[in-house]
C-alpha cells in the first residue's frame, strides 16, 4: 500500500466515512483486480474529503487510474475541480485533455479552472472550441464564458454567448440573465442590457444591481436613483452592493439630499454597521463637499477598515483640508492598523497641493521605509509633488529611479519641468519618451505646447500640432487654446486666429480668453474687444479671466477710455466684483498713460490693503515717467510688504539711476546684497534650425563669438550713418559715456539678432524672446536694423510682441 493511501487510511475522518465503510475495507479495495464502475461514488467521495492537500489528490488519482475508471466524466470533472481548486492547473488540463470527447459538464469544469485561477484568455478559447465540437452547451457554459468575456472586455465572444443564450431561452434563467446582464453593461450596452433586464420573469437583486451600475457607470444617476426606486416597488430588499452604488451617485452628482435619504435608507435597513456601506456614506459626503457630515460618521463608526480610513483623508485632501488630513494620517499610525499606498498618495497630493515640501519630504521617507517606490501611482504622485513644491532635481531623482514609468510619470515631469522654466529640458525630456516608444496623451502634449511658447520655438511647436493631428486627439477647447496660446507667443498670431474662428463653434470662455490674451500680447487691442463684443452677442458670459485679459489687451495698446468702460461694465454689468489682478491691470492701464494722479487715486479707492501686484504696476508707470517722489513713496510702501521681492528693489535703483542719484543707488544694491538678493540676468533666446540658442548680455561665450561681435561693429557703423544717435539714459550705471555705449550693444537681444542674421537664410523672419522689457535704445536699434537687412524681426519680450519691419514697429513706440 503506498504511504500517502496508509495515511489516509490512518485517519480517524478516513475510518468513519460511512461511504468506504459500506463499500469494503480499503485494503479490500485497494488489491481488488476488478473495481466495478459503480464504486467511483467512493472516489467522488474521497475527492470531496481529502481533496484539500495535492498529495491526497494525487493518490486518489492514481487509485481511479489503477483501478480502470479514469475514463469516467464523472470522476474526471471532480478530478479537474480538486486539482484547480488547488491551484495546479496544468494537472487539470492533463485530466482534461485525455478525453478527445469531453461532455459538457467536463468543459464546464474545465472552464471553472480557468476562471479560478485567473487565467481568463482560455476560457472563450476552450468556448470556440465546444462549438466547433459541437458539444452541447448549457446555463453553466453561459455563466462561465461571459464572467471571462468581462474581465477580458472580450466583445466579439461575449455577444456570441449572449446571442446564444437568448437563443436556446437561457437568458431568462436568473443565474444567466444577471451575467448577460452585467456583461452587457460593463461592454458599455446599456440599452441592450435594459432590454434583457426587463424581459426577465424573475429578478434578484443581483439582477438590480447590475443595471443600476450600468447607469452609474454611465453618469445617468437620475435613472439610477429611479432604478432603486422601482426595485424598492418591487419587494426585492437592497444589499450593502446597492446602497454602495446610490451612494456613489449621490457623492458624484452633488445631491446631498437624495444622499442622506440614501443614509437614512442605510439606517432603516440595519446597515449602520456595515463597514462597506459607512464607508461609501463617508465618501458619499466627502464627494458633496459635506466633511461635517464625513466626519460625524467616520467618528461614529466603531469599526473601521483601511479602505474607511483612506476614504476620509482622500476626502480631506479633495476639499483642501490638508492639514486634517495629516491629522487623521496620526490618528491612523496611532491606532496601529497601518497604511497602505492610497493613504500615502492622498497625501503626497495634499502636498502638491499646498507646495508643502517639508511634509513631502516626511510622505516620501515613508514610502522608502515601506519599500514602495515600485509603486508606479505613488513614485507619479512623488514626482508631481516635488515639481509642485518647486523641488525640481528632487522631483528628477525620483523620475529616474523608477522602475516602471507610464505615460502619466513622463508627463508629470514634463509638465513640472515646464511650470518650473525648464521648457528646454522638458522638450529633451519629450524626445527621450520617444525613443522608449511611450504614447504621448493630450495632456502630455498640451504641456509641451506650453514649453514651445515659453521658448518661442515655432518648429518645434508646430511638431506638436502635427503630432495631435496624426495621433487623431480630438480638438478641444484645451487643446484649441494650448494651441492659440502656442502660436501668438511664438509671434504667428494669424495661425492662431485662424484655430480661434475654426474653434468659435465649441462656445468655449476659455478659447476667447486665449484670443483675448493673444491679441493683447501683440498690442490689437481693437481685435481684442472684438472677440469680447463677439461673446456678448453669443451670449457667451465672460468670467474673471477675460476681464483680466480685456484690461492688458487695452493697456498694451494704449486704449484708455476702452479701459475705463470695461473696468466700471465688470460688476455693472456682469456682477464681477473687481478683485486684485483686475485693479492692477487697470492701474497699469492708467500708469502707462500717464495718468499717474488716477492711477494713484483710484489705489487709495480699493476696499482693501492693495496688492503688491497693484503697487507694482503703479511703481512702473512711475519709472516710465520718471515721477521720482511719487515712486520712492510707493517703492518704500512695497519693500515694508513684500522686502524679499528682488523686482521692487531693481525698480527702485533704476528710479534712482535715471535720477543720477548714485548713492541712492548704491544704497540700495546694498540693501539686495544684504538680504541674499540677485538681478535676474537678462537673457535672449532665439530658434535657428531645431535648436533654441540662448545669450546673455555681454556673453562672449559663444563660439560665433568673433563674427557676432564684428557684424555688431558693422551694423552700429551702418545704423549710425543712417541717423541712430544712442540713448545712454538706459545705462542704469555710473561709467563713462563710451562704456555705457559699449554695453548698450552688449544688450542680448543684439547678440541674438546678429547670430540670426549670421546663421539664417537672406530675408527669412527672426523671431526673438527677452526674458526682460526691451530698453529703449535696443528698441530704436532693432527698428533701423530691419530696414537696413530688409528682415521683419519679432522680439517677445516680457510685456509684448514688437513685429519690426522696414524701420517701424507694431507697438507704435507704446511698451
């Protein structure tokens, strides 16, 4: 007797087992030379009981084998479920693959190993094959082939069981029709799905369920909620499955009160201590934006899963409650339940949230300590968070430790190398996403038409649009105005006209915006008010945003009394209440034109403490026209509010420089070098080729070096003799008259242009982008260069877009 049978046979279970105990002794059995086909029940029985390790499986196999009933279905379909039950498939499939007839209940069982162990891909396979057999299939098939079909989305072989099962009149068969049902709507068939439903005899709640998913899943919660209420009509009780589901709907349509009917409901049926159900209700609330109510109920709970307590710090996180959200996260490591992934990446969010990278830092420290940094969704949720917080090389280690990166990791360090003014890496980084064959999405590409308009780089913009052209991305009011923006920034603001009246149809606010903005950049500011007279008509309601727009638009193009109208029309006419950046486009209307008395009184009008963006808008037209009181007044007032801010002082000390009071000046870079504060260097980029070149001023770094500075020699020589005399005012230093004229040519807008004219074709366009204003004097340059190259030259510089040609600038002298 082998050992495996002998201590089966030992076994207290074994020995009282009234089946073997009618039958024979085992011995008896087992040196039988004839085992008679009406013993397997003994076999089956045997199976039922001692099927729960692989060595008794094993041996009771090896007994049917010797004893001549292998070849029974009956056995072999039992033999196929112990051996899948166990996990050991391929025991099963050798069970099953000696029979070259297999009767149904064989497949089923076949079937039902697969879907076991989760290898899902066979089961409409082994389904395919049963028909070309033509082996008779029955409910059990059905059932089984559409549970693999909807994991799999398998539409094709799904319909075919469906068409099948509708067929032979199964579908009315509860057990059938709750899984054609469920197959339909996760197949995203609704309409076909109610057909069945309500072609049912009989319906569980299962079946209710089903479709009251489907129109969930579909965000047809009115019909849900009616769904639910026809059920209730029904007789048939609700399970914690579909409270969970009107909880859902509630959460995410904002319908509170339909929601705590739901609770209610949830109480009335004693349900109050369901775990699944409290938490959904927890979420329900956190969705509607209640966590009053959140709270009231995860406090009440007195058990809680991890799923409990990741939902209320999700929910926390969701509406801007990060600090209670890290509270919570205490409460949590206290009660010693642990966390998981999801709590780390709701606040990891939370911190992208509030750029609060000492908190990051901690989350971070735990996702080492819990050996997750393999987690792709955590590791994304890490990147995105440093990029936020402005950790831009901490945000780059992580991106380039991971494992794993999906098309969202690449895009968040895209997009966080983009907001941190890494446009030029972030366009290396595109090419390097490339070479590893990773799909860019829309969001991906939208983010890189934001670093072609930070650089200016038309090719390279336009590559992009062609790229979401040929990938089929639909063109909507996102993309449309990525797009718009791209193109005005890169100086084509035709092109983005054109999108715009291609778009108009979508009604879209964001897309006028985009236009408003496009055309103020490049001083239109009559077609800027064209489009908003356009919404009006449209009835089109602008926001906060187009009066932002509108107010530089006019600004830029000196349309004062249009500017007035449309501050005084915003609350008149469009109950908008004037906010910060509203008054400081307005003041800076003002103060370009001088009107400095206005400008000055309608700041002291605000109802609060004005901006600093306010004062600085104020402080600039002051510099402009050289009002210096009136700006060392406002400068002191913005240095007591914001004395970090290195612009204030940069625009103090040029007050200070063009009234030749050096001591002052001195004073006051003093004062920056005191408190750890640097200029921003003043730099130039320009396209040529498929590369973005940048220059400093006074950067003789370049390799060009000697032909850039010689043709400079040669264009100050020509722009001279044709009448250019040098404004020196915008030397803001104490040097000689000579050096100040050195500098001036110095300036990297003009080693920029010499290096375009140096490297591009005779009369092709070169377009410019200053990180600063243009000063007056590169200004007149550039106007007495273009007429002498007979080049149109178009320089972005940090107000506006000047478009110079034969001598004449767009701006009309207005910056």
């Amino acid at each position: 007797m082998p050992l495996s049978y002998f201590n089966i046979a030992k076994s207290s279970t074994f020995c009282s087992y009234r089946l073997i105990h009618k039958a024979a002794p085992f011995s008896t059995i087992q040196h039988a030379s004839l085992f008679n086909q009406q013993h397997s029940s003994i076999f089956s029985s045997l199976l039922r009981e001692f099927s729960n390790t692989l060595i008794h499986v094993k041996s009771i196999h090896a007994q049917i084998i010797r004893n001549c009933v292998s070849t029974q279905h009956f056995l072999a379909t039992k033999l196929i479920k112990a051996y899948s039950d166990l996990g050991f498939l391929n025991s099963a499939y050798k069970v099953f693959d000696q029979f070259p007839h297999p009767e149904t209940a064989l497949c089923n069982a076949m079937m039902g190993g697969f879907l076991k162990n989760r290898e899902y891909e066979e089961v409409p396979r082994l389904f395919k094959m049963m028909g070309s057999c033509d082996i008779e299939m029955n409910s059990y098939t059905c059932v089984f082939a559409l549970k693999a079909c909807t994991v799999l989305l398998d539409k094709e072989i799904g319909m075919e069981v469906v068409r099948m099962a509708v067929r032979k009149g199964f579908h009315l068969h509860l057990h059938v029709g709750s899984s054609v049902i469920n197959f339909l709507v996760k197949s995203g068939d609704l309409d076909e799905a109610r057909v069945v439903f309500d072609g049912m005899p009989e319906r569980d709640v299962v079946c209710w369920n089903s479709i009251i998913g489907g129109y969930v899943q579909e965000c047809l919660f009115k019909e849900a909620i009616q769904m639910f209420v026809e059920m209730i009509g029904c007789g048939v009780r609700p399970s914690t499955v579909t409270m969970a589901s009107l909880l859902k709907v509630c959460g995410e349509s904002g319908l509170e009160k339909p929601g705590m009917c739901v609770h209610a409901f949830v109480l009335a049926l004693g349900m109050g201590d369901d775990v699944f159900v409290v938490t959904s209700l927890v979420g329900m609330y956190c969705n509607a934006g209640d966590t009053d109510h959140a709270f009231l109920v995860f406090n009440s709970m007195q058990t809680r899963s991890l799923i409990s307590w990741n939902t209320m710090i999700s929910g926390c996180v969701q509406n801007g409650m990060v600090p209670e959200s890290f509270s919570l996260f205490h409460r949590l490591v206290e009660s010693g339940d642990g966390f998981d992934s999801g709590t780390l990446v709701s606040l990891i969010r939370g911190c992208s949230q509030t750029s609060d990278l000492e908190n990051g830092k901690v989350i971070h420290s735990c996702v080492i300590r819990k050996g997750l940094e393999s987690n792709t969704v955590l590791s994304t949720a890490t990147v995105d968070m440093y990029s936020k917080c402005g950790a831009i090389k901490q945000a780059t280690n992580v991106f380039r430790t991971m494992e794993k990166r999906n098309v969202i990791t690449w895009t968040a360090m895209l997009v966080g190398l983009s907001q941190n003014g890494y446009a030029e890496d972030a366009l290396q980084l595109f090419c390097q996403m490339q070479e590893e064959n990773v799909a860019a999405n829309s969001v991906t590409l939208v983010s890189l038409l934001h670093c072609c308009a930070h650089l200016g780089s038309l090719k390279k913009g336009r590559s992009v649009h062609a790229h979401l052209i040929r990938h089929g991305y639909a063109f909507n009011a996102v993309n449309i105005s990525a797009l718009i923006d791209m193109y005005a920034k890169c100086g084509k603001i035709h092109s983005a006209e054109k999108l715009f009246y291609k778009g108009f149809h979508l009604n879209d606010i964001i897309l006028c915006n985009s236009m408003i903005t496009g055309y103020g950049m490049h001083g239109q500011g009559h077609q800027a008010l064209g489009v908003y007279d356009r919404m009006i008509d449209e009835r089109l309601k602008p926001n906060q945003t187009t009066f932002v727009s509108l107010l530089t638009a006019c600004s830029h193009s000196g349309l004062i009394e249009e500017g007035r109208i449309l501050f005084r029309s915003m609350e008149r006419d469009h109950n908008i209440k004037p906010s910060d950046k509203h008054y400081a486009c307005f003041v800076d209307l003002l103060s370009r034109a001088g009107c400095l008395e206005e400008a000055d009184s309608l700041v002291k009008q605000i109802p609060d403490e004005p901006s600093t963006d306010v004062l600085e808008a104020l402080l600039s037209g002051c510099r402009i026209h050289k009002n210096i009181n009136m700006g060392i007044q406002i400068a002191d007032r913005l240095i007591s509010l914001d004395y970090l801010n290195t612009g204030i002082y940069i625009m103090l000390s040029n007050i200070y420089s063009e009234a030749r009071r050096w001591e002052s000046v001195n004073h006051i870079r003093g004062l920056m070098r005191t408190r750890g504060l640097k200029k921003t260097p003043a730099f130039s980029l320009i396209e040529v080729g498929n590369q973005v070149y940048t220059f400093f001023a006074g950067d003789d770094s370049h390799p060009g070096w000697g032909n850039i500075k010689q043709l400079l020699e040669n264009m100050r020589l020509e722009v001279e003799a044709s009448g250019y005399v040098p404004d020196t005012s915008c030397v803001l230093r104490d040097v000689n008259e000579s050096m100040k004229i050195q500098l001036l040519w110095g300036h990297s807008e003009r080693l920029a242009i010499a290096f375009g004219l140096l490297n591009t074709s005779y009369g092709s366009l070169i377009r410019i982008t200053k990180n600063l204003r243009v000063c007056v004097d590169c200004h007149t340059v550039t106007k007495y260069i273009s007429k002498i190259v007979k080049r149109e030259i178009i320089v972005r510089d940090a107000n506006r877009f000047h478009h110079f040609v034969n001598g004449e600038c767009s701006c009309n002298d207005y910056w």
